[in-house]
C-alpha cells in the first residue's frame, strides 16, 4: 500500500528478501527491480519518515504523472 498523502509512508513495507532490494511490476507489463539505500529504510519495518528517499522513489514511481 502507498499512501500519497505521506501519512504512513511504507504502510505495506516492500519486502526486501533480494539483499536489500525489490521489484515492484506495473500493469503496461513490465518490471522493476530497487535496491533500498537508507539503512532506516531495512530496519524501520514500515516506520520511517516522509521524507526518505526510499519511500520518495517509491511513491514517485506509484504515482500518475
């Protein structure tokens, strides 16, 4: 789950099973793979702030243009 509004930044937190990373896949039929690189981002376990750049990276990507 992404919340845009940053009230739960990482309210569903991405699983990190691929050292550190995940992929996340779109409807258009492709995928991509992110490496998390904030340590607060690994071991917050869905608490962080809003303005990590993890979650910064992850909601830009979620979000309609």
């Amino acid at each position: 789950m992404v919340t845009m509004d940053d009230s739960r930044p990482f309210a569903s937190f991405p699983a990190t099973r691929h050292a550190g990373s995940y992929g996340l896949n779109f409807a258009d039929g492709h995928a991509e793979f992110y490496k998390l690189r904030e340590p607060e981002s690994e071991l917050a376990e869905g608490q962080v702030s809003a303005s990590n750049p993890d979650w910064q990276r992850l909601k830009q990507v979620t979000t309609i243009r």
